[in-house]
C-alpha cells in the first residue's frame, strides 16, 4: 500500500490535476494521497498560500483583500471548472473570504488552499474526503500531538479504502486551526504513512529525485538514489527545501521508505530514502546543502578551557534571551555561537551585554550575513583526506572559512563562510566532489 504526497506545482492547474488523476490510477495500491495548494505555473506566478497568508495580513491591517482574494477565487474556479467538478466551489470560496478577518492567526487563511485543494482532488477521483481537522491534532502550547494524531488518522483513515487528506494542517485543542511550518505538507503525508502503515511514501514534486546540490545553485546537478533517513535530516536541516525537514520522523519510527518523484516524468525512479542505504556513495559524499541568514558570535578569553563553568554561562546567556543555537564549535580560549541573523537582530543588545555581564571575556566579535553549507554524507568522517579536498577546493575558490563544525554525529563537515560566498563555495564543494573523478 503507497502514500502519495503532491507538492504545489504537481497541482498547480488543470492539466496537472489530470497528470496527478493518472499517477493515483496507474497503481491501485496509492490508497491514500495528501495535495499541497497550488503551487507556482511558473516562475512569475504566485503560490496560493502566498496569496492566503496575504488576504490574512491585510485583513487584520485592516485593508482591502478583495482583490487578492479574487485571484485565489480565479484559480480554484479555473480548476474545477477545467475539469467539469460538480462541487460548490464558489459557495465555499464564499465562506473563506467572509470569515478570514474573525481569525486572530493567518493559520485558518493558509490551510484553505490545501482544504479546497483536497476538495477538488476527491471529487476528481471520486475518493472519499477527509478532514485533517478531525485527525491531525496540536496541543495547547502549539506543538504537534504525534500519538493523538497516529490514533486518530489510522481510524478515520483505515475504514477507507480510498482517500484524500488535504496536508499542512490540523486543529487545536479549543478548535483552531493550525498549521505546520512551510513546506508541512511533506509532514501530513509522513504521518498519514505512518498512520495507515504504508509500504511506502511516495512524494511527487518537480524535480526527478533528491539532487546532490540545489538545482538554483549548481546546473544540473546529479541525483542522489539512495540515501539514509539520517542524512536526508542533516540535507533538509540545511536547506535542500525539496523535503520538510521534519517530515521523516513519523516514516523513521516505522521504517516506511521515502520516494522522491517528479510528477512531470512519473517513469522516473527518483530517490529512495531508507533506513539504511545499500553500499557507499559514488563520490565519497551524499549531497552538498546550506542556507544564508546566520550570524557567528566569537567569544574569546585567555585560559577558558580552564575556567569551570564558561560554557554554561554562555549558554545562560543566550537561553535567557530565548534563542536557540545552531552550533557551538569552541576552541582552547575561544568559543563560537553560530545562530540566525534574524534571532540576533531581535535580541543584540541584551545578548552581548548578558554575555559580557556573565562571562567576562577578553573580546567579543561578531560576523554577520554568514552562510552554513554542510557536506553530507555517510561515514565520510573517517575517509582520510575529505577534509583536506574540502578545504583545498575552498581555499582555490578563494573562500575565507570563518567556521568549522565536523558533526559529532560522522555524517558532515559544516563550514560558515560569508553569505556573499555561498554559491561560489557550494559550486567549489560540488566540482572538488561530485565533478571530479574519485
Ligand atoms: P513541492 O511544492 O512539490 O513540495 P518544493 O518547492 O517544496 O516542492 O521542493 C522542490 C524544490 O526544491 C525543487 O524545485 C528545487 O528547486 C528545490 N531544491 C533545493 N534543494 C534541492 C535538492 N538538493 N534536490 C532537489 N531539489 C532541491
Ligand atoms: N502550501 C504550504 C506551503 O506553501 C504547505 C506545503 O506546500 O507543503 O508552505
Ligand atoms: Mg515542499
């Protein structure tokens, strides 16, 4: 039995709901599928949820959203009418306008578009419907209730034999609406895999499997066939966006497989996420991925490493202004807190001040717009010279590294350089490893 996830653009318009119709007929064991809104047509284009988290922005400025709202009204109309659906859409739509402004979140807004999607999806199929908001549950504080959720979705789901389940959202305890973070519609179809202990978890999206590198980085990179759930975690962590990065924990606990698969080319295998992949990878590494938006503070004090207690002052430090960390690489007297721009910019001055206040250092410098880029790949800590190619291959590059990070957990080396650095260096990473021959 297959769970099959659809990502935005495989549902973006008509012709792709007919290519999704013809994925779920080919295999009569795709029992159960989970739609994202609609994505992107192209590049210009606007993803629904966009436009939803939009109408709710202005709504609560108070401004006009009419007319936002009536490009979303277009598309879903569009749809259902490209495809002769005998459902109320407008009648629904109707609704959704009227009651964005009486929701105190931009939650209830943002989950529509998966919500009519998976209207629209059911009735082309003809497959039952069913509501997230009676099986996928948060709790009071807002995070996710995996046990409640795993009971609930393998009842509603497994008196079914077929069924569509829109993504990205479930309800609270007071019956709001919430949503997961972006992209959770990867996170749904976990679940619902899980739940109804699927064989497998297919997720169709636009690109014919996990990439070695981000395609908007590197031209044409190679695809990556096999990879294990651990690595795929450190990938997604650091910004191959092509997977929710929280998605594998509900597969993980089941030892369910994950397949990557490109709706645009359904004969394609794409890539297979296991517990355990077969073999090493063809190019020492796995896949190459990381993020700009980060600042890197260096803390430096003359015999630190003899000072009882330094790290859990800095550490109080940063907990008191309710940041969490990324990385904390430290050397003999010098030690690196490597976290978002956008947590440093909200809470600087009370930072630095605690950190001096607690810690009393020599200096304190700051490096700001720094990017993270993980190499990734299993057991790669312990192949002799990965490191010097990584360094070397940077070094030619003319790529200052202002950080390193070899994972305790043997699976990457991370390097901070600075944001404007970070394509040449992913591209520098990719030929040293990928391009080049062993
Ligand atoms: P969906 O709407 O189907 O969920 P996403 O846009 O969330 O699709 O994810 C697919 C996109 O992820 C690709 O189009 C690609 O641009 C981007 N991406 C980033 N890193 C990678 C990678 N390593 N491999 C494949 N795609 C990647
Ligand atoms: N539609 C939501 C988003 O754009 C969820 C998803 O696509 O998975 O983030
Ligand atoms: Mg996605």
């Amino acid at each position: 039995m297959i769970v099959a996830k659809f990502g935005g653009s495989s549902l973006s318009d008509s012709d792709q709901f007919l290519k999704v119709r013809q994925i779920l007929r080919s295999d009569p064991a795709r029992r159960y599928a989970i739609p994202s809104a609609p994505g992107r047509r192209h590049a210009a284009d606007h993803k629904i949820t966009d436009l939803l988290y939009k109408c709710h922005d202005l709504a609560a400025y108070p401004r006009e959203y009419a007319k936002v709202f009536g490009e979303i009204r277009d598309r879903y109309i569009n749809i259902a009418s490209a495809l002769g659906l005998d459902i109320d859409i407008r009648g629904k739509l109707d609704e959704i306008e009227r009651r964005i402004p009486l929701e105190p979140t931009g939650d209830y807004a943002a989950s529509r578009g998966e919500y009519l999607n998976g209207l629209l999806l059911a009735a082309l199929m003809k497959w039952d419907f069913v509501d997230p908001s009676d099986c996928v549950w948060f709790r009071e504080d807002g995070t996710f209730d995996s046990e409640r959720t795993h009971l609930d979705c393998s009842r509603l789901l497994l008196s079914r034999e077929y069924a569509v389940i829109p993504g990205f959202y479930g309800r609270m305890p007071d019956g709001s609406i919430r949503t997961f973070s972006r992209g959770g519609s990867d996170v749904t179809g976990a679940i619902v895999a899980r739940a109804t202990d699927a064989d497998l978890y297919e997720n169709w999206t636009d690109v014919s499997g996990f990439l070695t590198a981000d395609p908007r980085v590197v031209e044409n990179p190679r695809r990556i066939e096999q990879i294990t759930y651990r690595e795929l975690r450190e990938l997604s962590y650091m910004g191959a966006t092509v997977l929710h990065e929280d998605a594998i924990f509900p597969v993980r606990k089941a030892g369910i497989p994950i397949n990557i698969r490109n709706t645009n080319e359904p004969d394609h295998p794409g890539t297979l996420i296991l517990p355990h992949a077969q073999g090493e990878p063809l190019a020492g590494i796995t896949g190459i991925a990381g993020r700009k938006g980060f600042a890197i503070i260096v803390i430096e004090k003359a015999m630190m490493n003899a000072e009882l207690g330094f790290g859990r002052r800095v550490l109080q430090a940063v907990e008191e202004c309710g940041i969490s960390f990324e990385h904390l690489p430290t050397g003999i007297d010098t030690m690196c807190i490597v976290l978002h721009q956008e947590a440093l910019d909200k809470a600087r001055g009370r930072l630095i001040t605690r950190i001096y206040e607690l810690t009393e250092p020599d200096s304190i410098e700051i490096h700001e717009d720094m990017a993270l880029i993980a190499t990734v790949g299993r057991g790669m800590v312990r192949q002799r010279g990965m490191a010097s190619r990584l360094f070397g291959a940077l070094s030619e590059a003319r790529v200052n590294v202002r950080m390193i990070d070899q994972g305790s957990s043997e699976l990457n080396i991370i390097v901070g350089v600075s944001g404007q650095d970070f394509e040449k260096a992913v591209r520098a990473i990719y030929s040293a490893f990928i391009d080049a021959p062993r």
